[in-house]
C-alpha cells in the first residue's frame, strides 16, 4: 500500500501547528494561593515570629492584606502566551525571549521546514540545517523540566497542570513522530 507523502506530510504538518497552537494559548499552569497558605509562608521566611500564634498571625496578616484570610484563595491561570507576557511585564526579559523563541517560533520553523522540504528537498547544506533544528528541540524539554521543578518545589502556593499542559506533550510526541516521518521520506529524497 502507498501513500501520497506530500499530502499526508502537509495534513499532519497542519495537525502539529493546530496542537501548538492550542498549547500555547489554553491554561497551562495554575497558582493558587490560599490563606493558610501565606501563614505557613510567612513562618517560613520569617521564623522570629514562632512566639506568635497562628490566630494573632492571621489577625497580622488579615490586616496587611486588607482580607479574610480564613477564606481567602487566589487562582492566577497562565497559558505559555500569558506567561511570557507575564515575564515580559515584570521585566524578566531573557526568560521570554528564551521561551517565545524555543517554545514558540523555533517549532513552528521547524514543523514548516519539515513540510516545505516534502515538495522541495533541500540541498545537503540545508538538509544538515533541518536536522540539527531538529536536535535543538531539546530546549522544549528543558522548558518542561523547568515547569516540573517549579510545581515540585512550590512555596507558599500550590501549583497545578492545566489542559495546555496536555495538549503541549501531545504536541512534542506529534512533532517528534512528524520530523522521523518527514526524516524518513522527505530529506532521503534529495
């Protein structure tokens, strides 16, 4: 049985970029912050205050916080777009030039350089160029790792997965399993 590589390559090219573009614009991550939380926070980074009871420090910190902290929860959700706008905003320049270049414009270069070479093999020198994009996909998993030690060593918050975070590790398994299809029978063919 054969098949049309062109076609087949382009649709499932089409399905990779539609999978990240969902991961990088649904809800990835969320913080959430309870009030208990920021007591047990507030001991941690300020042990001189052991001598006072939680009671007299929530009274301390409900009025700092102008709140009710027996009650109170804060849910901030970021999708991978919202937190480089986030990192962008505090001033966190590098970290979201880092994360926009390898977790957004470098796979969508990479999904099209893949798709483009099905209709026009590349010369050799191009064809090492799209391998070694391939190689460097590894700042994906390095961003990810980030992510897991962020949720694993969480401090005064909790932190949890959201949708986004899915759909990104269907889209690195769809990208990987493209790039060995079009490795296979796009680059051999030039």
């Amino acid at each position: 049985m054969t098949f049309d590589t062109q076609k087949v390559g382009t649709a499932a090219s089409v399905g990779v970029l539609i999978l990240l573009i969902a991961a990088i614009t649904t809800p990835f991550l969320a913080f959430s912050v309870t009030g208990p939380d920021l007591i047990d926070f507030i001991r941690q980074v300020l042990p001189s205050l052991d001598d006072i009871s939680d009671e007299d420090l929530y009274l301390i910190a409900e009025t700092v916080f102008e709140a009710r902290l027996e009650d109170y929860e804060e849910v901030t959700t970021y999708s991978i777009l919202g937190g480089i706008r986030e990192l962008w905003r505090t001033g966190s320049y590098l970290p979201a030039v880092i994360i926009v270049v390898f977790s957004v414009l470098f796979p969508i270069a990479k999904t099209a350089l893949g798709a483009y070479n099905l209709y026009k093999p590349f010369a050799p020198r191009l064809n090492v160029l799209a391998y070694e994009f391939h190689r460097l996909s590894m700042i994906d998993i390095f961003v990810g790792a980030v992510i897991v030690f962020v949720i694993s060593n969480s401090t005064g918050y909790s932190v949890s997965v959201r949708i986004g975070f899915y759909v990104f590790c269907a889209y690195f398994f769809a990208h990987y399993a493209l790039s060995n299809i079009i490795h296979r029978y796009g680059w051999n063919k030039g």
